[in-house]
C-alpha cells in the first residue's frame, strides 16, 4: 500500500516493529499491573503469582458494562453544550467544531452514579471487574482500531495525519490514519481523548473507596487523599477542556491503536493503581504526613494550572492584561514565543506541574513497595518522550526562533537538572 504524497514524517517508536511491540507490550503490562496489585507482594518487577483464566478475563455481562458506558458517555456528549468551539485551522482551510460540555457530562455522571447508589446500585462490585473489564476493553480497542483504519481507506487525502500513512499496515494501525475521524458532528477522537476513559478512573477510584468502605468500615486518609487528588486533576481537564484542541493529540495525531488504547484501556485501568493498591495494602497515614502531601500536591497543581492558563490566555488574546507585559520572541509565522512568566523558567513547565502531582498521588501509598509508583516513574518516561517531540516540531515550525528561545530558556522540564 503506498502512502498518500506529502504525507510522508519520520517514523516514531522504532518504526513498525516497535509498534507492533507496544501493541503487546501495552495490553500486557496493563494485565501485569491488575494482577500485581491485588497479590501479596505486590511486585512492579517479576512474573505474576498466577497467570489468569479465561474466565477471569471475560464475561458477557462485563461487556454489556462497558458497551453501556461508552454509550451513556456519548449521548452525554450529544446534549446541548454551554459553548461550541472551533478548532485550529486544517489543510483544507476549513474548522471543525467541537461542544465543550466535558465537566457537564461529569457532574451528570457523578449525579446518576449518587442516585443509583443510594438507590442500592452495589457500585463497590466494581473494584472485583476490573481485570475483566480491561481485558474487554482491550479486545474493544482493537476492533475499533480495525474500523478506523477501515474507515480511513475512503477519506480524502487533506483528512490524513502524517504520522499514520508510511504505507506499513502494522505502523498506520497503531499509529492512526485518519486526524479527525467523524460521524456526522461526532468525532471519535475528541470524545475518547476526555470522556469515557477520563471519567471512568474517576468512577473506577470511587468504586474501590467504595470497597474499603465496605471491608473496613470507612475509607482510609490515602484513599480519600488519592481520590480528591485525582478527582481534581480530571475535574480540571474537563473545566478547561477548550485547551485540548490545541494540543498535539488532536492537531497532529491520527487516531489509531495507540490512543485508542490510551483513552479506553491505560488511563481508567493503570491511572488508577494507587487506589486499587491501597484497597489490598492498606497503609497508615497520619495527619501531618498528609497535610505534607496535600501541599506537594497543591504546589504541582499551582504549577501545572498557572503554566497551562499562561499559555492558553496568550495564545486567545496576546494583549490580555495578565500576558501583555510578558517578553516575546517573534517567529516567522507571525507568531511570538514567550520567554517570560511560567514559560522563561523551563521550556514545559507544565510538565513539571504534572509530574509534582504524580509524586503527590503515590506518596500516600507509602514506601514500602515500588508499584503504587509506577504512575509517576511511568510519567517519567512519557513526559521526556513527549518533550522531545515537542522539541523537533517547533524547531521545525520556529527555525531560528526556537533556537534563540532555547538560549533564553535552558531548561526543558525541571530547573537546573533537565
């Protein structure tokens, strides 16, 4: 199969051998982590305790489960929206609209989840699903993977990402053929990127409070820290869910395996580790360690918000009153790079808000054991990779713009060491 002309870009992950060990590697290190987290020693590194059944890894009534989410989470997505908004202009001069009701079809979810467990909807039998539900959810990314990439066979070559059309099947599938698959006004990309996944952890966190609830009589300090943590930080990305469309998952990514499995599979079932963790290993917190903790985690949010605001304000209205005063760098495109305010310290400081708040959300699980930690060493990596691809693209589209920043700004990601 050739690729479409001019759409050729490097190939990332070591090319379609490494895809095609990400889309093994993924699924089993997301099975690896359910099954350590529930056994006794609790090992990030090692082989399991024991290998799973079949029927550990799927159920009928587990799909039916998870078939009613995502359709519960898409007709939320189809209400009315407060506010419809445009995203960045693409090949064919055109933009497409997308509703920003995100936080609304949270706290219609949160309402409908209160109403069904006061009235008896047993939503702790939850945390005992998990391993099937992922295996199911696993099996539901790949087939619809195989429909994108189905569906990218017909569209135009303007509607193409230029990551996922080198011509090798195995790379375009994980990879993503099509930027903005759609349905009509629906766009698969956009939903998964913050719906079903993102409040999924979140129902997924409260499910095993829940449980301990029911083991022990009342949720521990950890697991109330680990749950209003994390309920912030999705609470957050749905509040400002408009800055999404400005992000390179949406501008440049086609929608494939890899974020198909992001969305659905990694971020509901490995995101929330600390919380399944401390529902089997539970661990004594006391009040000053946890008022400790909640500060860490307050200074990476302050980070993380203050950049992300900083940025998005700028590029809305560069002579708003709180970014006007702020030094730029003129480029080419006609566009200024800041080099003052949150981004003069490092070149990501959002990056660094995120990966504070990651150490926040594993501290409260203790020390003892290396896996409730994954999350943040995994953040790590994920932070350093994308960082890099964010540097090769504004080399790319600021030449010696970007290059006059990174003078100013020496600092990728935490000051003074990377």
């Amino acid at each position: 199969m050739a690729s479409p002309q001019g759409l050729q870009a490097p190939q990332e992950f070591g090319g379609p051998l490494g895809a095609a060990a990400l889309m093994l590697l993924l699924p089993a290190t997301t099975l690896h982590l359910l099954l350590a987290v529930r056994s006794g020693p609790a090992r990030l590194l090692g082989p399991p305790a024991h290998l799973p059944g079949l029927s550990e890894l799927w159920s009928p009534r587990v799909l039916l489960l998870l078939l009613t989410w995502l359709g519960l989470q898409a007709a939320l997505y189809l209400l009315p929206a407060r506010k419809v908004a445009e995203g960045l202009e693409l090949k064919d001069k055109s933009r497409l609209r997308y509703p920003i009701n995100g936080f609304q079809a949270l706290m219609l979810t949160v309402l409908l989840v209160g109403l069904g467990v006061s009235g008896g909807l047993p939503l702790g039998a939850l945390a005992e699903m998990l391993l099937p539900l992922a295996s199911v959810a696993t099996l539901t990314t790949f087939i619809f993977s195989v429909l994108l990439y189905m569906k990218a066979q017909v569209t135009p070559t303007s509607g193409l990402a230029p990551r996922g059309n080198s011509g090798n099947l195995l790379y375009d599938f994980f990879m993503g053929r099509e930027l903005n698959p759609r349905i009509g006004s629906f766009d698969f990309k956009y939903f998964f990127e913050l719906r079903p996944g993102l409040i999924g952890w979140v129902l997924i966190n409260l499910a095993l409070l829940l449980r301990e609830a029911e083991l022990r009589g009342s949720p521990s300090l950890a697991m109330w820290l680990v749950n209003g943590f994390q309920l912030l930080y999705v609470g957050d990305a749905l509040w400002y869910e408009e800055a999404v469309l400005t992000t390179m998952d949406i501008t440049h990514e086609g929608f494939g395996f890899m974020l198909a499995f992001g969305d659905l599979v990694w971020v509901p079932f490995t995101y929330s580790l600390q919380a399944h963790f401390l529902l089997y290993h539970p661990q004594p917190l006391g009040l000053p360690r946890a008022l400790l903790i909640c500060l860490i985690n307050a200074a990476g949010y302050y980070i993380f918000r203050g950049a992300n605001s900083q940025k998005n304000t700028f590029r809305k209205n560069p002579s708003d009153p709180s970014v006007a005063g702020l030094e730029t760098i003129p480029t080419a495109t006609g566009k200024r790079l800041l080099v003052s305010g949150w981004w003069g310290m490092v070149r990501h400081p959002n990056y660094l808000g995120d990966l504070i708040m990651a150490l926040a959300w594993s501290l409260p699980c203790g020390t003892s054991h290396l896996l409730p930690y994954f999350y943040f060493l995994y953040f790590i990596v994920l932070l350093v990779h994308r960082e890099a691809r964010d540097e090769l693209h504004c080399l790319q589209k600021y030449g010696r713009a970007w290059h006059a920043y990174c003078q100013r700004v020496p600092y990728r990601i935490v000051p003074y060491i990377y």
